[in-house]
C-alpha cells in the first residue's frame, strides 16, 4: 500500500485548504521526507487527514462522527480529507467531509459524507461508512490498529510494544496478526475433546447393558425349536386329513338337497303346464283369425284417413273465412299508415325549415359571445394571479417593513444606552498599551519586595551569624558539641520570623514546619517538586475558571435578549422555537466564579511564597549544614571569618538601601499610571479592573467596541433597507392599482357579453327548446323512419295474408280432391273384406274379432310356453346331475376306514369335529411355543448384531479419541489460551527475527531475543559485550529508541502479509536521542528510503532538518493561532 496523495481542509490549526501529491517533485525523486515546525503548529494533522480519510478515526481523537469533531478549525463550518493511494497498482481515492448545518460556524454538526472511489474508471465503490471500512480493510488487509502499527506509527505509540507487559503484548500481536483464530481452534479442540470422550462413555455403557444368551441356552432353544417343527408337522397332517373328511361329508350332504329340491322343482314346473293348458289352446285358436287381419287393417286405415280429410277440410274452410277477415281489416291499416306518413313529411319540413334559419344562427352568435367571455375571462387569470403576487409581495413588504422598524429601534436603544462605547475604538488601544505597561510594573514591584524581603532575612541571619560568632570565638573548644543544637535553634528562629509575617497563615506554618523537617532529613528536591506540580495545577485551574468567567459574562450579556424569548417563538438569533438552556442560564452566579478564582489566585500566590521560602531555607540550610562540617577548619580563622560577615552585612545594608530607593520609585511610578488609566476610564464610565481580570476586562471592552461598530453599521443598514422598502412599497401599490384598473375593465366587458348571450339564449330555447340541433334532427328523422317503416311493415302482412288466403284455398281444393279418391278406395276395400271374411270360418265380422288375439296377450302366452318348456328340461338336467355326485361320492377313497367307527354319519361328522378343534389347539399351542424360542434366538442374533457394530463403534470412537485426545495435550485447552500463547510465540519469533535484521541496518551491537524462561518477554544481546544479555528495561533512551524503531519497522513487515507496505510515517521519537546515535537512525531511513520506501517523519530536531532536505514545513500564524503550509501546497479548484 503506498499513499500518493492527500489534500484536507480546516482540521485543527491548519485552517484553508491544502494538498500534498506524493508523486510530483520533490517526493517522487526523494522518498524520505521530514515534516517539521514548532511544537503545536499542527505536524501531526497531516497523519491525522490520513487516518481520517481511510478509516474516520485519528489516533489521538479515535472515531469521528456527528456528536464528535474534535478535528475541525475553530471559525469554520466545514472540514474534509482525501487520500489517494495504490494497492498491487491499482489506485483508490478514500474522501470523507463533514459540515455544520446552514454551513453557519455555531451550527450543528450533519453526518459525515465518505466515498471510496476507483480512480481508473471513476466507479463508487462504497458511500457509507461500514462498507468503507470492510472495503478499505479487505483492499489493504489492514484495519485501523494495523495501520497504525505498521504505516503510522502515532505520537507516544512509538515504544508501545517494546515497553508492553506480557499480557499486553500478547493482545497487541494478536490484534496485529490476526492469531485470534488460534485461540479458537484451541477452545474447538478442548470441545471435540470433551464431546468424543462423553460419546467413547456411552457407547461403553451401551455395551455393557446388552444381555446375550449362553451358547447351552442357544443350542438347547434350537433342539426344542426342532422339536416343535415335528409335532406341528403331524399336527398339520392330521389336521388337514380331518378337514378332508368333514368336506366329504359337506359335499355328500349338499348333493342330497341338490337332488331333492330339482325333483321338487321339476314337479312344480309339469303341474303349471297341466294348469295352464286351456290358455295355451287360445294360441292354436287365433290363427286363421289371424290371416284375414291385414285386410282388415287396410280398411280401416282408409276409413281413418276419410275421416281425418272430412275434419281437416272443416278446419280449413273455417281457417279460410279468418284469414278473409284479417285481409280486410290490414288493408285499413295501409290506408291509415299512407295518410301518417305525409304529415310526418309535413312537419319535419316545416322544423328544418325553422333550424336552418333561425336557431342555426342564433346557435352560432351564441357560441361566438361564450367563446369571447371564456377568451376574456382566460385573460383576467394572469392579471389575478399577479394581483395576488402584488398583494402577497405588499405584505411581504409591510412585514419587513415592520421587522427593519423593530432592528432599528432595539439599535438605536443600544447605541442611546452604550454612548460611551463610541469611545472605545479610539482609546481602548491606548487603555490596553497602559494596562499592559502595569503588569510588569506591579510584577517589578511585587519581585523587588520579595527581593527585599529576602535580602532582609539574609541581613538578620549574617547579624546573627556574626553574634554566634563570637560566641564561637570565645568557646572555639565547645563548637563542635553546640554546632547541632544551634542548627536547630536557627530553624526555630526561622519559623519565628515566618510567623511574624502575615503573608502566612498558621496553618502554612504548619506545613511550613514539617516541610522543613523533611528538608532537614535530606529530601529537600521531593518537597520542592511537590509545591511545583501544585503550582501548576492551581495555574490550570486559574485558566479554566477564566475560560468559564468569560462565558458567562457572555451568557450574561445576552440576558436582555434571552429574557425576551417566549416559547413556541422564533429565537433572532438561530431561528429554533425551542428554548431548552433558558432557565439553566438563569441560575449562573457569576459572582461565585470570581470569587473561585480569585481564592484559586490567591492559593497560587501563597503557593509561590511558600517556594520562594523553600529556596531560601534551602539556602540557608545548606550554609549551616556547611558551617557545621567546616566546624573544624572555622576555628583557625574566626577571626578572619567575623571580619568577612561583617563586610558581608555592610554590603547587605547598601543593597537593602538601594532596593527600598528602587521599590519607592516604581510604586510611584505604578500609583501615577494608574491614576492616569483611572481618568481615562472615569470619562468612559468605566471602572479600574484588577490586575487578576485585566485581560478578561479588555477582551470584554474589545468585544463592547466591535460591538458598538457592529450595531452602528447595522443601524445605517436598517436605515437604508428601510428607505429601499418604502420605495418598494409605493412601487407595489402603484402596480397593484394598474392591475385592478384592467382587471375592473375587463369584468366589467365580460358582464355585458353575458347579458347578451343570456338574451340570445332565452330567444333560441323559445323557439327550440331542445338544445342539440342534430339530436332534433335525428330525432325527426327517426319519426319519419317509424312511420315509413310501419307503413313498410303493414303492406307486408297484407301481401303475406294475402298470399295465405290463396294457400288456404289452394289446400281446400286437395283435401276435397283426397276425399273422393279415399271414398273411392273404401268402397273397394269393403267389397274385398266381405270376400275374405267368407272364405273363413266366421259368420260375421264381430265373431272375426272375437277370434283375435290382442298382441300383448298372444306375447304373454308365448312367454309362459316357453318358461314352461326350458322349467322342463333344466331341471330334469339337476335331478340327473344330483344323481351322478351321489354315485361319484359314494365311491370316494375318503370313507376308507370309516366303517370301522360305529353309530350313524351324523355321529362320525361331530367325532372329526372334535378331533379338528383338537388338532387346532395343538397347533397354535406348537406354533405359539415355537414362536417365543424364535423370538428369543432373533433377539439374541439382534443384540449380537448390535454388539458387533457397537464394538466396531466403540473401536473406531476409541481411535478418534486417542487422536483428539493427543491433539488435546498439544493445543487444547477450554479458552483457548495453550494453541494461542503457541501461535503468538512463533509470530514474535518472527517479529524478532524481522526486528534483528532492521536493528543489523541501524547498530550492529545489539540483538532481540526471546525469554528462556517467560512465554513472550523479550531481552537484548549486547555481542560487543560478550553477548551479554540485557532487560530491555535497562536501555538508555538512544538505546531504546533504536529498538523501537526496528521493532516497529518489523512490525509494518509482519502486518503487512496481505498488502506490501510502501509508505511509512513516524512521528517524533528522535527527540531523547544523542548525536551518533541520531546519525544511525537517519542512516537506517536513508537505508529504508533505499529500498523504495516513501517514509515521513515527523520532529522538531535540527538534525533532522539539515540531514532531510525534501521538508513539508508547518508555520505557526503569529496572533491567530492558526498554522499553514507553504504556498506550493494551498489547493484550488484549478488543481
């Protein structure tokens, strides 16, 4: 992975927009660069713009989001980073921004805006953060944390790894490399271990609760089986036989009633013809009556038909008179439909006449005067809908007119209530100038009478010092003794004296007291650290209350404005209806924070004092202690030493002197400049601010002047706007009165033609009343249509009645016709029927009739014949049937033996019955012992089946078992701890082995190794001493930085399997080396440079700067607070 470019926009101090292209000179021909600046101008933003880029996170800040933007300028509204980098040559653009709502800079912060695109075709590849980062990571095969092991090596991330605990280590190597997966397999092999054990357990109880039988008890089950096969065997014959004897004896038994009821029915059958026999007899009777019948039939067809042609000849004489009558009442019909079809033509010449020349033209004026209404009324739209714009346009006007009115009375209340901020602009420069000269006038004083003060002790010490000294003189031999006693009595004056001064309380002397014990134990320098960090502490606490008093008195000063808000109402200043801080700001005390912090400035002052006293104390301890090991050498020259004090206390003398003329002429000099700043103030209205509030009183009267030219120029702008919005005004209501003069002219026209179409309506619907001339028409037409067509109709039905009548006529003609012929033929087939009938043995045609058989009769009587007949011969065939079964039972095989058993059939039949029963018992008891043997061989077959394949389970589960349980011993382990402390000792095995050959490249003395005697600690090998081996803990700082540095560098190797890393950056770390050393270090990026590797560095060091010539230089903006780049890299959106 390698970084091309990087282009940003206002992240912290680094305000505008700049761009860095990796590619162009002077990096393209130089891959080590130095970033470099003051400490605070904004170096490390740059590493941050990367981070922020690819993951939207920064190491210092971690993750960047809507409620989190540490990164983006103070002033601004807007922030963003890009970055275009290259993975195994294929480039990626990685963008991220976020903005502040309104793009205003007291905005709230919108969700951030990322894109990673595909630089070649331009493809968006992802626009949300989630698949940003799963892309990012799966395209570069590195997170965040590897990022920042490996490319980025963040400010005091440096020596993380070599100073890391164990534990600590392990958790970094494996968040590093992925090792995570063994811990894993680890926790997966204590599972499978645990699972195959419990499965080897069961199937073991399995086996031992399967209960087999002997092999006695098998071979004894199977000879009783055998057994049992024989007896069921003869049971089974003997069963059959008997079933065999017992069907002889059902068959015998059913062959005797065949043969009974065929004899019985063969009687039934001979005695119905004997009864039947006089009406069989008709049959031979009916004969001869029966060879005249068709003659007969003919006769009487004919006399049918002579019949039927007499009625229908009536019928249609009658059908003919009908048919007459309708003729002559249809051709009344077409007389009358004639004469309605001339009136019909009549009136609709007469209404076409009246629609051609009087409604046609009516029609047409009438369309002409609502076609000029609705071309007239289409033109009043555009003039309402700009006399509607104008009226909205006139209130728009008069509610800025009224919102101007209001700004500029609230300016003109604050500019009538603050005329003495006008002032300001002109003299707060000159004010701030004095008051500035005051601080180190009062810090001159303040420093001269502590100088004094001092000075004084010193002076009252050295006078002590010289009456002890005689007192020395004179007992030179009892020094020695008296020399500790002294010492002590010197501190006690001390405490004395610290008591006489009101600066301290008792309590400080208490303190005091005991800090002077310790210092007399001899930890002097804790103490002294002890008051410094306090001192800083309470400095801190100082600023943060001034931060806090500034705000406020900010909030403060809006009270009026805030006082005015009413909920549900649009706040002036940010338009929210919603108001929650209101009550919240209420209830600041500003009071209570000043006096916060000017007890806090009271506690740094006496803090100050007591460490200003601690030196001197100091001091003079170490003096006597001095005095006290001198003791000796003092006794031959205390003469000599006396002379020295005494000079010593003149020259004290002078200086008190001289520091007392100093300290009265600065505070004279103080007393008259403020006096002077007082006035000045007095005629401004302004008060003297104290020396503790100074600069928050200037800032607030700087901010009381800006204020003060803001409302002015506000004011002569609400005066303008409010001038520009009565023209405005006069100018809409000049437009909207031309509007209405055409809008009224316009209505008034369209009112005129609507009277007139009205009119010209009412005319047209008195003639007309149907509105649609065509429908009329249509109408007349359809009338004549009906008429024409019923005429049409009429004269139809007269022609086909006509046509009728002449039919009818035509068949009353036929049928008389048929008549005569069908007489005709009659009289012939009666003379031929007289004939006939005397040929056969009938006297007259009633004794013929009386002969003839009625058909359904003769049919019946042949039917009964014929059952009669076959009754005959079937059941003579059963009786001879039945005859034959006896006689071939009776010879049967079956009776063998049976003559033997005494007593009747009926008895013989119940014996074998019994016998049956018997046989059948046995064999159900047989096949039921039988049964249970088999079921219990089956089952012992079952379970030995069973057991064979549960012992090949058992064997196989065994050997998975021993397999898992030997990987277990290896790697298991329930969390994963034995497999992952493995994995994780190779990978520093490896890191180490990479470490060695960067630390080769830096300084060949030293090399990493691993602890003999813990998991993943690591020492180092001295080999210029003899391979003596060294606690890391041990190195010096040059030393320790340069085992950083190839660690970290062997760290970027080892995170880098997926992607090969092509940029690195480090930042700061140089600082705590020496020169030779930092020679080394730089020799070592000049190597890695070498190698093709685009490497920055961060750092102030100068060495750095003259040995880097390629350098990106941060410059800090005097006054501002902000930094900047040099010009080369400002962006454009030319660029």
């Amino acid at each position: 992975m390698k970084i091309n470019s990087l282009r940003f926009k206002n992240l912290n101090s680094l305000k505008g927009e700049w761009k860095i292209d990796f590619t162009q000179q002077p990096f393209s021909d130089n891959g080590l660069f130095a970033i470099i600046g003051p400490t605070g101008a904004g170096k490390t933003t740059l590493l941050d713009a990367i981070c922020l880029a690819l993951y939207q996170q920064t190491p210092r800040l971690g993750g960047i989001n809507k409620s989190n933007n540490g990164l983006m300028t103070k002033g601004t509204a807007d922030c963003l980073a890009e970055v275009e980098f290259e993975v195994k040559g294929q480039q990626y653009r990685a963008f991220w921004s976020q903005r502040r709502s309104r793009n205003k800079v007291d905005g709230n912060l919108q969700d951030a805006i990322v894109e990673l695109v595909r630089v070649h075709d331009g493809k968006i590849l992802a626009s949300q953060v989630k698949k940003m980062s799963a892309l990012i990571e799966n395209i570069t095969g590195l997170d965040f944390a590897r990022f920042t092991k490996s490319m980025m090596l963040s400010q005091g991330q440096f020596a993380a790894f070599l100073n890391a605990a164990a534990n600590e280590r392990a958790e970094l190597l494996e968040e590093l490399t992925g090792t995570e997966v063994y811990g894993l397999i680890s926790e997966k092999v204590h599972q499978q271990f645990v699972e195959s054990k419990q499965y080897l357990e069961q199937l073991n109880a399995r086996a031992e609760g399967l209960d087999i039988l002997t092999p006695e008890k098998v071979e004894e089950l199977s000879q009783q089986n055998r057994e049992l096969d024989q007896q069921l065997s003869q049971q089974e014959h003997r069963y059959k036989i008997l079933q065999q004897k017992v069907s002889w004896l059902d068959k015998k038994a059913q062959a005797q009633t065949s043969l009974k009821q065929s004899q019985l029915e063969l009687e039934k059958v001979l005695q119905q013809q004997i009864n039947e026999k006089s009406q069989l007899d008709k049959i031979e009777r009916s004969k001869p009556a029966e060879l005249i019948e068709p003659i007969f039939q003919q006769n009487k067809i004919i006399s049918e038909q002579l019949s039927k042609q007499n009625s229908q000849l009536s019928l249609v004489k009658k059908q003919q008179e009908e048919v007459d009558f309708v003729v002559k009442q249809q051709e009344e019909a077409v007389t009358l439909d004639k004469k309605n079809l001339d009136r019909i033509r009549h009136e609709n010449e007469t209404t076409q006449q009246l629609i051609n020349e009087k409604i046609i033209p009516l029609d047409a004026e009438i369309h002409q005067l609502s076609n000029q209404i609705n071309s007239l009324q289409l033109s009043t739209q555009p003039l309402i809908e700009t006399q509607k714009n104008s009226l909205e346009q006139q209130q728009l006007v008069n509610d800025q007119l009224i919102r101007n009115q209001q700004a500029l009375n609230r300016s003109e209340e604050y500019l009538a209530a603050n005329k003495h901020h006008a002032q300001l602009q002109n003299q707060l420069p000159l004010i701030s100038a004095q008051l500035e000269r005051l601080k180190p006038l009062q810090e001159a004083i303040d420093k001269a009478n502590a100088s004094y003060q001092v000075q004084k002790e010193e002076w009252l010490i050295s006078d002590k010092q010289l009456q002890q000294q005689d007192v020395v003189i004179a007992s030179a031999i009892l020094k020695q003794q008296q020399q500790t006693e002294q010492l002590i009595q010197l501190e006690k004056e001390i405490v004395n004296n610290l008591l006489i001064d009101s600066a301290f309380s008792h309590t400080d002397i208490k303190d005091f007291k005991n800090t002077y014990i310790e210092l007399s134990e001899g930890i002097i320098g804790d103490a002294v650290q002890s008051l410094r960090a306090q001192y800083q502490s309470y400095q801190q606490q100082i600023k943060d209350v001034e931060l806090l008093l500034i705000q406020e008195r900010r909030i403060e000063d809006l009270s009026a404005e805030r006082n005015r808000l009413q909920a549900n109402e649009e706040c002036p200043l940010c338009g929210s209806l919603q108001h929650p801080r209101i009550e919240s700001y209420k209830a600041l005390d500003i009071s209570h924070t000043e006096k916060r912090k000017n007890l806090l400035t009271q506690k740094l002052i006496e803090t100050e004092q007591l460490g200003n006293t601690l030196n001197g104390l100091n001091s003079r301890w170490q003096q006597a202690k001095v005095s006290v090991e001198a003791a000796q050498q003092l006794l031959n020259n205390e003469q000599q030493k006396k002379a020295l004090l005494e000079k010593h206390q003149i020259g004290l003398k002078e200086q008190l002197d001289r520091n007392s003329l100093v300290m009265q002429q600065q505070s004279q000099d103080y007393q008259q400049l403020k006096e002077s700043i007082a006035q000045q103030l007095k005629a401004l209205e302004l008060s003297m601010p104290t020396t503790e509030n100074m600069d928050s009183w200037l800032d607030d009267q700087q901010k009381n002047s800006q204020q003060w030219l803001e409302v002015t120029e506000a004011r002569a702008g609400y005066q303008q706007e409010f001038q520009n919005l009565e023209q405005k005004k006069q100018h809409v209501a000049q437009q909207l009165n031309g509007i209405n003069e055409q809008l009224n002219a316009l209505l008034e026209e369209i009112q005129l033609k609507e009277n007139a179409l009205t009119e010209k309506q009412k005319n047209r619907y008195q003639l007309l009343p149907e509105a649609d001339i065509a429908l009329v028409r249509k109408n007349i037409d359809q009338v004549f249509s009906q008429a024409e067509n019923t005429l049409l109709l009429n004269q139809e039905k007269l022609t086909a009645l006509t046509q009728q009548l002449q039919s009818i006529h035509g068949q009353s003609i036929t049928i008389e016709a048929n008549i005569k012929q069908l007489q005709q033929e009659q009289k012939e087939k009666q003379e031929q029927w007289l004939v006939a009938l005397l040929d056969r043995p009938f006297d007259n045609q009633q004794e013929y009739l009386n002969a003839l058989m009625p058909v359904e009769e003769k049919e019946s009587l042949l039917a009964l014949r014929e059952t009669i007949q076959h009754g005959i011969v079937k059941h003579q065939g059963l009786v001879d049937q039945a005859k034959v079964a006896l006689q071939e039972l009776t010879s049967d095989p079956v009776l063998e033996g049976a003559e033997n058993l005494k007593g009747s059939e009926n008895w013989y039949q119940e014996d074998i019955k019994l016998n049956i029963e018997e046989a059948s018992n046995l064999i159900k008891s047989i096949s039921q012992q039988q049964g249970e043997i088999l079921n219990s061989l089956q089952s012992d077959q079952d379970k030995r089946k069973r057991q064979e394949g549960l012992l090949l389970e058992i064997q196989e589960a065994s050997v998975s078992y021993d397999d898992i349980a030997y990987l277990h011993s290896l790697i298991g382990s329930q969390k994963g701890d034995k497999f992952r402390r493995f994995a994780q000792g190779l990978t520093l095995d490896h890191l180490v082995y990479l470490a060695n050959i960067q630390l080769n490249r830096l300084h060949g003395r030293y090399l990493l190794q691993r602890k003999q005697s813990e998991a993943l600690e690591l020492e180092v090998l001295d080999t210029w001493q003899g391979d003596d081996v060294r606690d890391t803990k041990t190195l010096s700082g040059g030393e320790g930085f340069l085992v950083s540095l190839a660690l970290a560098l062997a760290l970027s190797d080892l995170v880098s399997h997926k992607t090969q890393i092509e940029s690195l950056f480090l930042d700061e770390g140089f600082g705590t080396l020496d020169s030779a050393t930092l020679d080394m270090a730089l020799d070592a990026l000049d190597s890695l440079n070498a190698s093709g590797k685009m490497i920055g560095v961060i750092s102030h060091v100068e060495a750095m700067k003259e040995r880097i010539p390629v350098q990106i230089r941060v410059t800090k903006i005097n006054g501002l607070g902000n930094s900047k780049l040099e010009s080369q890299y400002a962006f454009t959106a030319t660029k």
